[in-house]
C-alpha cells in the first residue's frame, strides 16, 4: 500500500468524530488492498478509536442529567 494511502486512513480514523464516521472509515479499510500487518494495525486503531468513542459517549450520557 502506498503510505500516503495509509497515513490517510490513520488520520481519518483519529479525527472520526462519531460511530457513523468510523463505520465509513472501516468500510474503507476493509475495500482497500494492503499486506497483512498494515491491516493488522489499522483494524487495531479502529477498535481503539470505537472504544474511546463508547467511553465518551458514557461519560457524556453520565454527565448530563446533573444540573446544579
């Protein structure tokens, strides 16, 4: 795979702002051609990204009913 390629999925996977985005962003990974441990890795960067974007949803979903 062409690293410009790479690298613009790894962008596109960190700045995913939503579920919607990353599910777009995974699409992407999964269509495109690369060797095995450039997959390897951005499957790993995704499912990081998705947790810390579950976490966030929480601590926001959390926060929210708290008025003072």
């Amino acid at each position: 795979m062409d690293a410009r390629v790479y690298f613009h999925l790894i962008d596109s996977i960190t700045t995913a702002a939503d579920a919607a985005e990353l599910a777009a962003v995974r699409a992407l990974v999964r269509a495109t051609e690369m060797h095995r441990v450039e997959r390897v890795a951005l499957e790993r960067t995704l499912a990081a990204r998705e947790r810390l974007l579950r976490a966030t949803e929480v601590e926001v979903a959390r926060a929210a009913p708290r008025a003072d």
